[in-house]
C-alpha cells in the first residue's frame, strides 16, 4: 500500500462560475458526477463522513473493460472542503483526494490536491484530474448563459 507524502502530491486548480455550494454539490450528487466525471456506467453515492462511494468509469481505450473507483468521505464541510480516499487498479491502494473550495470574484476557486498516488500513475491522474474539472467547466458556463 502506498502511503501519502512518497511522491509528490497531484494539484490541479480551476476557477469555477458556480458559488461554492454549488461546487460542493456536484462532487456528491450522482447526476452531477455523470455529467462531468465521466464517462460513467455506475454511481453509488453515501454522503456521509464515513459514507462509500463507487463510481464506475466505462472505457474508451483498447485496454479493455470499465475502471472500479471506491473510496470513503472522511471530511465534509460544505461548502469549504471534500476529503475523501480513492482507490482503483492504478492506486496501489488508498489515496486521499482533498478538495479545498473557497469564493472567488469569477465563481469558486477549486483546488484538488490527490495525496499517495504511485509515481507511475500521478500523470494520468492530474489529467484525469483536469479533464474532468474542464468538462465540469464547460457544463457549468453552458447552464449560466
């Protein structure tokens, strides 16, 4: 198992055109994560400190079938903070995902910080990481207008 702080963390930071609540929000309403975090087969989500979540993502490559994610909500302070662990096949393990929200004159500034990933699978994750968050972007700027 891999142990948070053996390589550098993952950060990928947006600023979002939703208030912070909002923002909050769309990390834990299944509906939400399918629009953005996707493509999706499968969302199960218990919104509790303590609550599972399983998010199952179909693939797109040749490398074969959908991707298990699970993890557990450790810290839930809406609209400030997420903090959750995130295990999947390319996680050696549990890794924790923090999501520092705070306001911004545009919206909500995000900051996603992914601790105690293996250094073979920190790439992928950051631009899981971005992709998801600028589809999160373009859906959120489609809804104001």
């Amino acid at each position: 198992m891999n142990t948070p702080g053996t390589d550098a963390p993952v950060i990928v930071q947006r600023v979002l055109p939703v208030a912070p609540d909002q923002a909050f929000d769309a990390w834990l309403e299944p509906s939400q994560l399918r629009d953005w975090m996707g493509p999706l087969t499968d969302v199960e989500v218990d919104a509790r400190v303590g609550g599972r979540f399983r998010i199952v993502m179909g693939r797109e490559d040749t490398e074969g079938g959908p991707i298990e994610h699970t993890g557990e909500y450790r810290e839930l302070d809406r609209p400030n903070r997420l903090v959750f662990t995130w295990v999947s096949p390319y996680t050696d393990g549990e890794s924790v995902v923090t999501v520092d929200l705070s306001p911004d004159p545009a919206g909500t500034r995000l900051v996603l910080t992914h601790e105690g990933l293996p250094s073979e699978s920190r790439d992928g994750h950051a631009e899981g990481w971005a992709d998801f968050l600028d589809r999160y972007n373009a859906i959120a700027e489609r809804l104001k207008a």
